[in-house]
C-alpha cells in the first residue's frame, strides 16, 4: 500500500465547498479543516482560491500570482506555507 503526504486544508470562505479530483468529491463546510494528501489539497486549493477570488473579489484572471492570492494560499494551505518560509 503507498502511502502519501498530507497537509492541512482549510475552507476559508464562508461557505460550503465542494472540489473534485479524480471524479472524487471533497467537502468542505465553511471554515472546516481536514488533512488532505498534499497534491489533492494543492488542486483543491486551486478552485477554492478561484471561487473566492472571483465571487468576493471580482477578479476574472485568477492564475495572476498576486499579494493577495498568495494571502489566501497562505490560509488555505497553512502548513505548507510554513514550509515555503
């Protein structure tokens, strides 16, 4: 059996979130946090910052790497934004 790494996953927005991979569903209520395998939780991240960033902040071209998106990463994905530092 392999196994993988995980990281912490937090739903930041308020509401519920719902993110797939590999047809999977991951739920998420509004401020939940789970550990996730890190490659899933860095996909899931992905869609969440892009739902947050354009329903909260009207920002269309979510991928900018901007102050801000590296903001919500840093909340989303705390433990590997401890690693990056």
């Amino acid at each position: 059996m392999t196994q993988y790494e995980t990281t912490l996953f937090v739903n930041i927005d308020d509401k519920e979130f719902t993110g797939y991979f590999g047809k999977e569903p991951y739920r998420f209520q509004a401020g939940e946090e789970k550990q996730v395998v890190i490659f899933v939780a860095q996909h899931l991240a992905k869609h969440l910052l892009d739902k947050i960033l354009q329903e909260k902040y009207g920002i269309k071209n979510t991928l900018t790497d901007t102050e801000l998106r590296r903001s919500l990463i840093a909340q989303v994905l705390p433990e590997e934004a401890i690693k990056a530092n």
